[in-house]
C-alpha cells in the first residue's frame, strides 16, 4: 500500500514557504516561488531512503560486495539507519570483510556513519566517516567527505594505527563525475592519492552500469616507487 502526504511548512534560513512530499519510500522537498511562477523549485532532489534498501556489485575476480541499510528512527529531514557490508564474498563462505554500523542521513544530502569491520586473519577496523553536501542544484553536486580509521591488527606484537583521509566529489547530471582523494596512514609514513573519473552508462531503479577510469599513487620512504598508476574498470550495481 502506497502511502503519500504533502504538507506546506516554512524554512527557517529564508523563510520560503516549502512543500514537503513523503511516501512510505522517501520525502522530496520543494520550495514555493511567487504566485506568477508555473513552477517550483526542487530544494534537493536526493531522495532520503525510508525503507530498507541496499546493492550488490561483482568484482573482476568473480567474487562480490553486498550493503544494505535499514532505517530504524526518522524525522522530517533526518534518517538513522542500521548498516551492513560484506565485502569480496566468494560464494563459499568466504569473504574479504564484512562490517555494521549506524549512519545518519539528512534531506540536504549531509550524512554520517560510524562502522566495525572485520577482515579475517588481519585485523578489526572502527571507522567514522562524515559527509558535507556543498553545491546542490538539478544539474551540479559537490560533495566533501573525511573519515578516520583505528586498525587493531591480530598479531600481539603489532601496534594498533591510525589511517585518515578525505575526497572532493563533482557530478554532473548524475551522468558524469569526478573524485580528488587522499589518506595518510602514520605508521608507514605512507601517503595514498586518487584522481579519478565516472562515466554512468546506465540507470534504472534496479541497476546501474559505470565505468570508472583514474590514476593513482602511494608515496612512503619503504615504498620502492612513488609513481602515479592508471586504475579503472566497468563496475555492474544492482539495487534491492
């Protein structure tokens, strides 16, 4: 059963009338011009997920990466879900990592998530990530984001260590889309960078294709070159 209620509320920074649209699914928000205007203004057209969701990619080796987030408090503009990944799953029972969390999400396209992973025989990972919606309109997205890592390897004699790092996202049209990236990991002195590029193919509600082509590099004193490399790939996504 589809249900949907719209309703006329007033934003607090301009004091614009806006119409909110939610559905069992999720809520679009509108602001309301003058009365001369045929149209209204889309405030943000990301879709804030009310229902249980997630996807599923393969990788070049055959095996696969599974999410799903599940919302268990909402509000008007805010979302708290539970979270989960299991990261290169070989079908066998075998996998690369596998992690739960929580993350927030707000109507503006800002969000947070705070996660444990565990990847087998290495170590348990904690991560906080956060995300900041800069530039938002029905053609441009530039979204900041920074996360910071504790790693506690298995080995006894192995120092727990501290990775941290952010990237600077651009997307046009939700077609074509470009990341500047980087993360500093202390213990090795290790520096990595990523400049990469999107290229959506196609999009529904129930799958996407994407090719995605960049270079790379890691620049450490126990590293034996410092080179930028080429990376990439055509990646398959399919929704549930």
């Amino acid at each position: 059963m589809l249900l949907i209620s719209v309703s006329c509320r007033y934003l607090n920074e301009d004091q614009r009338p806006y119409l909110v649209i939610e559905d069992d699914d999720s809520i679009r928000i509108f602001a309301l011009e003058d009365e001369a205007d045929d149209e209204v203004e889309e405030l943000h057209p990301v879709r804030v997920r009310r229902q249980a969701h997630g996807n599923i990619n393969t990788n070049p080796d055959g095996s696969s990466n599974v999410a799903a987030k599940i919302p268990i408090a909402r509000g008007d503009s805010n979302v708290l879900s539970a979270i989960g990944s299991v990261n290169a799953a070989d079908g066998k029972g075998g996998f690369g990592s596998a992690g739960a969390g929580l993350a927030w999400d707000n109507i503006k396209g800002h969000g947070a998530t705070l996660t444990g992973s565990r990847i087998p025989g290495v170590a348990d990972q904690l991560t906080a990530s956060g995300k900041a919606n800069i530039f938002h309109n029905d053609k441009h997205d530039l979204t900041a984001s920074a996360f910071a890592t504790r790693t506690f390897p298995d080995k006894p004699n192995f120092p727990t260590f501290d990775t941290y790092g952010g990237k600077v996202g651009y997307m046009y049209n939700d077609k074509i889309g470009a990341t500047l990236g980087a993360a500093h990991t202390d213990l090795f002195k290790k520096t990595d960078y990523s400049a990469m590029g999107n290229l959506n193919l196609f999009k529904d509600r129930t799958s996407s294709l994407d090719l995605n082509a960049g270079w790379s590099k890691s620049v450490s004193p126990y590293l034996p070159s410092n080179r930028w490399e080429p990376s990439g790939g055509i990646s398959f996504t399919r929704f549930f």
